[in-house]
C-alpha cells in the first residue's frame, strides 16, 4: 500500500536489519487472538503489506479447539451473536463477506435462546425469536404484561439507537444531535441495568430470566450498563444465536487462510519481544527468535498491561498510561470442564444448548463467589451437539461446563495444592450439572479441566482474564478514550472494548480501518520529507 522510504524514519541502526524487502512492513500485527486475525486480514486485503507474529503454534487465541479421544472440543466459544441469516444479514455476516470467509463457513442456528434453571423453583427456556419471547414470558408472567411489552420495545430501540444513531452523533459531538436520534440510549443507556429492571418489573423470577447474560460479560446487573444487556438480549433474538461448523477454529483457520491468500505473512511459534520506538513513535518490532522489522504501525493484540509494561522498549512507564491502568481492574477468568459423553444430549435430558443453572436468585452474590474459590452458586453448561449433531461422535454428546472465576484466587493457591483444588472444584460443578442433567458423571468418557492459570498460560494474559478489564460503566468506551502515547502503535480486542467474539472480531476490523487511515496520512509526510532532502 503505501511506499514509505527510509527518510520517514529517524536514522536507526540498520545492522540488525535485513534488506528493506525482507524486514519492512507496512503493519506488524502482535497476537492472533480473534481482532488480530481480524485485523491482520483487514489490513493485508486494505493494501497493507502485513506480518502477523503469534507465539503460539495455531491461531485463534480463544477462538480454537482441541482433541481428546473421539472429541474436538470448542474451547470458548458458547454461543455466536452477530451473524443474522442469508435473508437478513447482521453485522458479522456482513463483516466476514467482505474479509472473503463468508463462503468458508457453514452457520448452524440455534433453536433456544437459553434456558435458565433454580431447581424446583424455576425452569424458563426462551426461544430464539423476539416475538416468540414476549410471547412466552407474558404467558408465563400475565401479571407483568404490560411491562413486558414495553421492555421489549426499550430493548429493541436502545439497540437499534446504539448501533446506528450514536456512533454518528458521538462522532459529530453533536449533544442536540444524540438527545433527538437517541432518546432511549440517554435516558436508559448507562444506568445500570438492575435499576431498569427494577423500574419495569415486580416479579423476581422474571427479572432473573431477562439478566441471564449477564454471565457472558461478568459484571452483575448493577454494574452493567442495561445498554449492554438489552443489546445481548435483542441482537441474539432477532439475528439468531448460532455456532460454526468446525467450531470457532474455523473462523480462525479462514481469516488466516484469506490473509494468506492477499498476501500477508505469518510466523507461529515467534512471538514479539519488543516493539522498537524512536521519539514517541514506532519504528519497529524485534521478534523472540530476534528477527528485527521494521514498521511505521503496530496493532497489537495482547493486554495494554502486557503491550506497556513489557513489549516497549523503554523502562520509563509512560504516565499517562500508568494513570489510566491505576483505574481499571482486571476482568474474570473461568473455570471450564471440557466433557465428552458416550451417550446422546436426549439421554440425559438436554433441551437446549445454553443452559445456565443457578442456586439463587441474587446474581450479586454468585459475582462475590467468583472472587474466592467458594463453590459457585450459578453455572453455565453448553451441549455442542443439541443443534447439530456434527459437533459430536454419533451418539455421544460434546459438554462444557462452566463458572466464571477471577484469576487471584487461583495465583494464590500453592502448588503443591493446585491438583486437589483443581479436583474438587470440578466435581462441585458436576455435581451442580447433575442436578439438572442426572447421569452425567456414569457416561464421561473424556474429560479436561481448565482453570484461570490455564487461561493465564494458553491465552497470556494477565490473571487469565477473558473479557479484558472489567466490563463495568465506567470502563466502557464512551468514558475511555483510546491510548494514543505512542505515535504508530494500536490497540486491539477485548481490552479497548467489550468483550466476547462478536466486538472482539468488530474491534480488530475497526483498529484496521484506523491504521489504513493512518497510513494513508503519512504519504504526504514522507513526500515532504523526500523533497527537503532532495532540495
């Protein structure tokens, strides 16, 4: 795309660089979670001569699977927003046609939006259609019809408004602008989404059944903004929660094989050691191996806490980072039993592939839990192969088996204790499975468990955290600006955002669009330069 010549650069020590064609990229992209990958193909088919380093030896990140026995187990991924139908495409759709992946995948839609379950109190499966939800859930709670119906509307308008409205008049600083196009979004937008539902309705149980996802971003209903959850509710509603045939690993294999294909270069088992600065501004990355490129931007996937602190050349810890780091808190981790049955999900009673199973009614208190290594009240299960039986052997059934957790606990464990810890805890969360799904435990025949240290390990990231910093109100994007200190260097996934699948492959998509912009705008600065020296 863009021919920058050597003069753009401050002079450098080429010594440990090769020739120019050999070790210049226009981009360097750091880490091939789902917004590296995303991001590296945006640039390399935006133009972009790309190099994409990943320290381990598959791409993906969260976005992968593995093999035991007969299973190839999902190792993220429960269920993907974002994608919409053939006849009615969202975002993700939308996104991935024009990364050239589209045609490489096979979409699997989902029947059930989840079902929510307090044993011998409460029992709720909503259904993944919008009108088909209200309709049920009035059934079920005559009592709050009306409310209902008016939730359902707030939802569907605040998501809409979030979408399409708000970015254009956050873009256009227009204040008059967002209180005319967003009315929903400033009234209901960033107050906490306990305090809505709260508004809305008496009955408890209900309440409890719409905040179920507040489990996919790890913030309780009082600190997550309701703007989130009604945009979790709606958009997996109305476009359709589903799964990739070959799992999550398939989108990552085709990114991979479309940035390949455009061109873009990849190095696995090589990860970065150090991004090089000159002047507050990129110049270049050095690789583990010690490869040396140089590069005028680098997107870089890994945590700000790690990208900052470790991959900068430079021990001065730059202070307007350190401010803002100061303020944040490291998001949960998991812990996750990956399950291989050797019977069907009908054999023990599976009726919908999310499943979220919980002791109480106060999510408050299974947040607090997630703190210690107490035994968690509520739990998610996932059956792969209730909607599509590909996802498993013939008559076997593919599981994972859940609770959030955070790092902290897990550090402090000793290790002569890790072992133990780590058993115990997975047979408190079989045993809270089998209260909904008896029989589990009689037809294991293969079974993994992963804690956040495992997370910490495979995904490098500090306390294992999965969704970046904590996803509260506070932290969202509309209150942090992006982090700029270093001219050329961009941030990308979860830790700039929200997290999951759908923003973190929207985040990497959307960094790219910026640093083709920015490489776009340095042109003229290197024809600038050239024409002094050449005067």
């Amino acid at each position: 795309m863009t021919q920058i010549d050597d003069s753009y650069f401050e002079p450098v020590d080429d010594s440990c660089f090769d020739t120019v064609e050999d070790s210049y990229f226009d981009a360097i992209v750091i880490g091939a979670g789902n917004a590296g990958l995303t991001a590296a193909t945006a640039l390399q088919r935006g133009g972009a001569k790309t190099l994409l380093l990943e320290r381990h030896n598959i791409p993906g990140g969260c976005a992968t699977s593995f093999v035991r026995g007969q299973f190839e187990f999902e190792v993220a991924l429960h269920q993907l927003s974002g994608m919409g139908t053939e006849e009615q495409p969202f975002v993700l759709r939308q996104m991935f046609e024009q990364l050239g992946i589209m045609d490489k995948l096979e979409v699997v839609e989902e029947k059930e939006l989840y079902r929510i379950v307090l044993p011998g109190e409460l029992d709720v499966t909503l259904p993944a259609d919008w009108g088909e939800i209200q309709k049920l859930l009035i059934e079920t709670y005559p009592d709050e019809a009306e409310a209902i119906h008016r939730f359902m509307i707030l939802a569907e308008t605040i998501t809409i408004e979030a979408f399409m409205a708000f970015p254009h008049a956050q873009k256009q600083l227009n204040t008059e602008l967002l209180h005319s196009s967003c009315p929903n979004y400033v009234k209901y937008g960033l107050v906490p989404a306990k305090q809505v539902l709260d508004e809305f309705f008496q009955d408890q149980d209900l309440k409890t059944v719409l905040a179920a996802y507040w489990c996919y971003i790890g913030m309780p209903t009082k600190d997550l903004p309701f703007v989130d959850l009604a945009m979790m509710i709606y958009a997996y509603a109305a476009f359709k929660p589903c799964h990739v045939r070959g799992g999550s690993q398939a989108i990552s294999s085709a990114l991979l094989e479309s940035f390949q294909q455009a061109g873009g270069q990849v190095r696995f088992n090589c990860g970065a050691h150090k991004i090089l600065t000159k002047n507050g501004k990129v110049i270049g990355v050095s690789a583990e191996d010690g490869q040396e490129y140089r590069t005028a931007t680098v997107v870089s996937n890994t945590s700000p806490i790690h990208t900052y602190n470790e991959l900068l050349d430079t021990d001065n810890p730059l202070p307007t980072v350190a401010e803002d780091m100061k303020s944040r808190r490291l998001g949960t981790s998991a812990f996750v039993l990956y399950v291989g049955l050797d019977c069907s999900p009908q054999d023990i009673g599976v009726t919908a592939a999310s499943n979220f199973i919980i002791d109480e009614r106060d999510e408050e208190h299974a947040f607090e839990a997630m703190k210690s290594l107490a035994p968690p009240p509520n739990i998610m299960m996932t059956c792969y192969n209730h909607d599509d039986p590909s996802f498993a052997p013939p008559g076997k059934s593919a599981l994972s088996i859940l609770c959030l957790q955070y790092g902290q606990p897990w550090e402090s464990v000793p290790p002569r204790d890790y072992a133990q810890t780590k058993y115990q805890f997975a047979q408190h969360l079989l045993d809270q499975a089998e209260r909904v799904f008896p029989g589990i435990r009689e037809h294991i025949e293969e079974i993994e468990a992963a804690t956040p240290l495992t997370m910490m390990r495979y995904l490098n990231t500090p306390g294992g955290a999965i969704y970046g910093f904590d996803q509260n109100i506070q932290d969202g994007p509309l209150f942090r600006e992006r982090m700029d200190a270093i001219k050329g260097l961009y941030l990308a996934g979860c830790w700039n955002g929200m997290g999951g699948f759908q923003p973190t492959y929207m985040a990497g998509e959307s960094t790219a669009r910026a640093v083709l912009k920015h490489l776009q705008q340095i042109e003229p600065q290197i024809a600038h330069e050239e024409a002094a020296e050449n005067a």
